[in-house]
C-alpha cells in the first residue's frame, strides 16, 4: 500500500488532498495540529486514514509522527508538506488579526464585509496604516511565519527522509505559491512570499541533495483557492488547488527539483 502524509489535512487545501489520495486507493496519513479538529474532518472518509497530531514548529510532535508512521507501515512513499500560514502577528505585538478576523467573519459577518469594503479608502485616506513592506514589517512576524512554512517544511523532510528512502519511489511535494516566484518579489506581503521563495529554495536544494536517491522533490502553487487562508473571493475551489499536488504524488513519470502550477512548470 502507498503511504502518503499530508501536513495541515484538517481543513483548506490539505483537507482536499486527503480526500482525493484516500479516494484515490492511498493510505493517508492526515498530520493535524489539533487532534480532534483532524478527527472531525476525517469523519466521513473511509478506512484509509489515520489522523494523527501534527504541529510542524514542533520537533517532539514531528518525532511522534515519524515513530508512529516507521512502527506501523516501516517507510513513507510521499511527503506532502502543505501546511502554512499567511499572517499572524499584526504590526502591534501580539496581537492576532487573523484571529479577531475569523471571529468577525463567524459573529458578524456583515459589519465583518463592510470594514473589508472600507480598507482601501481608509488607507487611501492616510486613517490606517497602508499594509507593511519589507521596509518596515517588523521581523519578529517574519521569524513567526518562516518557522512554520519554512523550517516546518525543513524539519519535517529532515525527519521522514530515513522513511522516504525506504519507498520504492520517495516523493516530497512542498506547497508554496505563486507570491514567492522570485520575479514577483515586491515588498508586498514580504514575509509570506519570502517564506515561499525559501521553499521553493529548499525544494532545489534537496532535489540535488537527494539526487542519488529514489526521492523526487518538487514545489508547486495551487493558485488562489476558497479557503481560510484564500478568503471567499478567491476564483478557485479547494479540488482545484489540490489537483497539482495529486498529480505530483500519482503521476507514473515525474522530474524532480522543478515548480509547477496547473500540472505545468513554471519558473522560480
Ligand atoms: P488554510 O485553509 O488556512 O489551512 C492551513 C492548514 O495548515 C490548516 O490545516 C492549519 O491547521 C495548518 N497549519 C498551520 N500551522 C500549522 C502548524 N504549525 N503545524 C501543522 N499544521 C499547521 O490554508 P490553505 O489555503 O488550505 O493553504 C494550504 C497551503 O497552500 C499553505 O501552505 C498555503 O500557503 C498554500 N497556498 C494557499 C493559497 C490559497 O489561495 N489558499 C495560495 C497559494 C498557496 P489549523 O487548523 O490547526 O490552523
């Protein structure tokens, strides 16, 4: 049997690919940071998936996993590290917008769409701050976002290449995005996209170092889906956004050390 983990399966994108592998004949793996959120998610697949707790800044939990997933199947055949977040510290301490953003869009939904509707006059008007760059962002958010989509993606290859090398055919597939395409990068939105391009870095960088081995490692973007993270008005659906990432873990003949949208390359 194929055994494919996916980081960040509860819900979004990672939930979807979860899905479709299981469906698919796959055994999946589904990491949730939150066991019981996973578990509900997970609800009305078959038999073919376990959950198990996943937080990818924590070493002790990844260890867990790698332990669980070696006693009860002894290898890994694909890696899936989709797990990310886009913003969690706002510019003023610890204060987490995209918390208090959930909790209006949940509450107040309407007050929630107009506030939305009015960012771009009140930046425009100078009464809110426009959205930081890389010029004045502060650096303690950047470290909090690269430590789950950058060193999260980093530690959790670290762990599972003993297991991946035991598969007849090894895959890593990391999901980054578009916005860390190395000729869009702009000081708009300079921690997420620079976590993406460091990703994108990681995914070459383990392509040659693995070369010798039965591992492929590949980057993609799912493009801008209807998730938590993508927001309602995204063009795209959560089957849409995991599509690339499924064909990267099923087709019969992949490169390695490329980045692809839409089941095309694209450039870095
Ligand atoms: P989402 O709906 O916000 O889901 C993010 C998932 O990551 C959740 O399951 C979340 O778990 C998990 N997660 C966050 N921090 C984690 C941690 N430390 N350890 C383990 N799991 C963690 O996002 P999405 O839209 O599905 O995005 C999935 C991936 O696609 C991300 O890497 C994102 O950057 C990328 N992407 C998305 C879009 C888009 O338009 N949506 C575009 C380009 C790239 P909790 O439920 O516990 O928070």
């Amino acid at each position: 049997m194929t055994i494919v983990l996916i980081t960040g399966g509860n819900r979004g994108i990672g939930l979807e690919i979860c899905r479709q592998m299981e469906e698919l004949g796959f055994f999946v793996i589904m990491g949730s940071r939150d066991l019981n959120k996973g578990k509900l998610a997970a609800r009305t697949f078959s038999k073919h998936v376990v959950v198990r707790q996943l937080d990818v800044t924590d070493t002790v939990s990844i260890l867990k996993l790698r332990q669980f997933t070696e006693m009860e199947f002894g290898k890994l055949d694909i890696l899936i590290n989709n797990a990310g977040i886009w913003t969690s510290h706002s510019n003023f301490g610890k204060l987490d917008i995209s918390n208090i953003r959930k909790f209006m869009d949940t509450n107040f939904p309407g007050i929630a769409q107009k506030i939305r509707n009015s960012m771009p006059g009140l930046r425009k008007a100078g009464i809110i701050s426009q959205v930081k760059g890389a010029e004045d962002i502060s650096l303690s958010s950047v470290k909090h976002l690269m430590e789950t989509n950058f060193y999260g993606a980093w530690r959790m290859i670290q762990a599972f290449i003993p297991l991946l090398k035991k598969s007849e055919e090894g895959r890593i597939i990391n999901m980054s995005s578009g916005m860390g395409e190395l000729k869009s990068l702009s000081g708009v939105y300079p921690a997420y996209s620079l976590s993406k391009s460091s990703l994108n870095a990681l995914s070459i960088m383990f392509s040659n170092e693995l070369k010798e081995t039965r591992i492929k490692v590949n980057a993609m973007c799912p493009g801008w889906v209807r998730t938590e993270m993508g927001g309602p008005n995204a063009p795209r659906t959560v089957s849409e956004g995991a599509d690339t990432a499924v064909w990267l873990a099923t087709a019969t003949e992949i490169p390695s050390g490329k980045f692809f949208r839409d089941r095309k390359e694209i450039d870095w």
